[in-house]
C-alpha cells in the first residue's frame, strides 16, 4: 500500500527456501495518488531499510539481508515513471545481494489482510 511508506506490507518465506520476499502491495488505483512515484520511493527506501539496518534480523533471527527479494504486486500496470525508478533502485540493491522484482503490466491479486504488519 503506497499510502502506508512506514509499513512493510508482506514478509514471506517459504519452508526449505532461503530466499525471504518483502513484498510491496500496490493496490487498486493507486498509481493515479498524488506523487505516486514518490510513495512507491518512500516504500522501498523503508524497505531496504528493514533489511540492511538490522530490523527484520531482529524480528526473524535467521533472516539476512542477502537472501531478501523485494517484489512489486500491482493490481493495475506501473507507469512508466515507477518502471525507470525500479530499475535504478534494483543497481542500487545489487551490491548487498538483495533483488527487486515487478511485473510491468500489474495484474497481480492481493491477499486480504491478515495479522500484523512490520513498521519499518
């Protein structure tokens, strides 16, 4: 949710699977808020932060910031200006091993909403 930058939207990890997801949910519509792609920034920078500075380490002790796959689920296809912002911030993410992924067209289905939510 792009109006929520302090929160990290969904942490997942499948059983067997080093990899933990941190996936940002991009809801219905929300690519025509104001400042959209500022939203999206905000998220992300709360999101490496989760990883690298240690916080979700301490929520989940055998996390670690190299095994962390940020993706994008949108329901509705990214504007172009969000596409050229990932794609810098996925260079930006390369030197702590972390990835970013989206898919440009959206079409993503959100969970309904289900327990707590880690605060970056």
């Amino acid at each position: 949710m792009l109006a929520q930058p302090a929160v990290v939207d969904v942490v997942a990890k499948e059983k067997g699977d080093r990899e933990w997801r941190l996936v940002v949910e991009v809801e219905a519509g929300e690519w025509a808020l104001p400042q959209a792609v500022h939203l999206l920034e905000e998220k992300l920078n709360a999101y490496a932060s989760f990883a690298l500075d240690g916080q979700m380490h301490r929520l989940y002790p055998q996390a670690q910031a190299k095994n962390v796959h940020i993706v994008i689920a949108s329901v509705d296809p990214l504007p172009e200006p969000a596409v050229r912002l990932l794609e810098k911030v996925r260079i930006a993410l390369r030197p702590h091993d972390m990835r970013l992924s989206w898919d440009e067209a959206g079409g993503a289905t959100l969970p309904t909403p289900r327990g707590p939510t880690a605060q970056a």
